[in-house]
C-alpha cells in the first residue's frame, strides 16, 4: 500500500502534530508499506490560489479558478508545486492528514492544499462528485489535535457545533466530495493539558485507526 501522509503544523519535530505524524509512519513502514509525506510548511507550500498556479492561462483577461483549472488538467499546466501534490496523491491508497484545529477548521495552509491540489478536473467534475469523485478508491484518515479538552469543545457546542459539525466541511465536503472513503477521524483532545501517559494514549489510539485503515476492505 502506498500511503500519503499531509502534515500541516508550524513545528515539524517537537510538537504532538510531529509525534502523531510519526507513530503514523512508522506504524505504516513496519508492516511493509510505502509512506510520502507532505510537510506543507516545510515545503513552503502557497496556501494562496490564482493565476499563478498555472503554466499559462486560456483567460488571462478575466481569471477564473475552475474555468482555468478545466483546461490545466488535460494538459498537466499546473506549476511544479500542485503537480507534485497531484502525483503523490495519484499514488496514495491511503491519505493521512495530520493537522491542529484552528479556529474550528482547518489551518489555512490546508486548506489552500485543498484549493490547489484538489483541482476540477483533477479530483472532481460536474459529473463526478462524492461516489464518483475522480479520488474515489482512496482512504483518507484525518488525526487532529484541539486546544480545548472534549468537555470545553462540547461545552461551546451552541456557538460551535460538535466536533464532527465543525469537522464536516473538511471531511464531507472536501475529502467526500472529492470521492475519498473517509475513515472515523482520530482526534487528541488537548493533549497539552494531558499527563505523559494519557498522551501516549492518544498516540496508540493513531496508531489503532492507522492499522484499521491498512487492513479494512475498501
Ligand atoms: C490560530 C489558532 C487557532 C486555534 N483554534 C482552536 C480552536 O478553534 N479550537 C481548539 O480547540 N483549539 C484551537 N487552537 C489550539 C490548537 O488546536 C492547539 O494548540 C493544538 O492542537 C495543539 O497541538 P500542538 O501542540 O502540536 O500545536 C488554536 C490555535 C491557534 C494557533
């Protein structure tokens, strides 16, 4: 299997992110697998679409994302950035996304990964959306980390939504809509706030959903 894991965190070895990150990798090379990762900061990846995502517009006059990103796609004009993306995610059986909540969504840099990467034409179409998303076959496993522990998150529910409210735009509306098999998403409840075993936990319950998502029938 080849897996495909985005980190997206400021911090790429100290932080619980960088310790999810690599219980992740090292659970999915034990048993053999293939694993990339996306280090978005590391990469300097551009959160920011338009026109400077393409090798050359059909509309320079009136720039239009989705009208540019139909033509791109046949013709692979898409800067070297979003083709790489493009070509690990081509491979990935399964794609892990591990990333903090910020401001009960995703951080910007991920989601500017989505806007780019996950282009018409590339990951979907009119015709193919959800069950016929262009990345249908595809696993996808998001780990995330919170600020608030799971009663402080329940507890601004009335402002917030639940966790998985706030985690459906991503989740349905990005991965989902893009045809992806969106496996139970694995959350570490402020794990800043957590004793040294009660981390480890949350480390193990990664490692638990990164086995389920290897050996789970598609
Ligand atoms: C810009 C920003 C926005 C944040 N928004 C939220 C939030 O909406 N909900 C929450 O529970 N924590 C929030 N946090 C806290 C982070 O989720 C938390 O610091 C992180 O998950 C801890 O993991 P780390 O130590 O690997 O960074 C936010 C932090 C930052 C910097």
């Amino acid at each position: 299997m080849n897996a495909l894991i985005v980190y997206a965190h400021p911090e790429p070895r100290r932080s619980i992110n960088a310790a999810l990150r690599d219980v992740a990798t090292a659970t999915l090379r034990e048993l053999g697998h293939d694993v990339v990762i996306s280090d978005l900061y590391e990469q300097k990846f551009d959160a920011v679409a338009g026109p400077g995502d393409f090798t050359r517009l059909v509309n320079p006059e009136h720039f239009g994302l989705v009208h540019e990103q139909r033509h791109a796609a046949a013709e692979r004009a898409y800067v070297r950035a979003i083709l790489d993306e493009q070509d690990k995610l081509t491979a990935a059986d399964l794609v892990i996304f591990q990333f903090p909540v910020w401001w009960y969504s995703v951080p910007a840099i991920l989601k500017g990964w989505a806007d780019r990467v996950l282009s018409y034409g590339f990951a979907y179409t009119d015709d193919n959306v959800f069950e016929t998303g262009l990345l249908r076959g595809k696993r996808a496993l998001v780990s995330i980390t919170t600020g608030g522990s799971e009663v402080e998150l329940a507890g601004d529910r009335d402002y917030t939504g639940t966790v998985e409210q706030f985690l459906k735009p991503f989740l349905g509306g990005v991965l989902g809509y893009v045809g992806m098999t969106v496996l139970p998403p694995c959350i570490a409840f402020a794990p800043a706030e957590l004793e040294l075993e009660d981390r480890i936990r949350q480390l193990e319950a990664l490692r638990a959903a990164v086995l389920h998502a290897t050996i789970m029938n598609r």
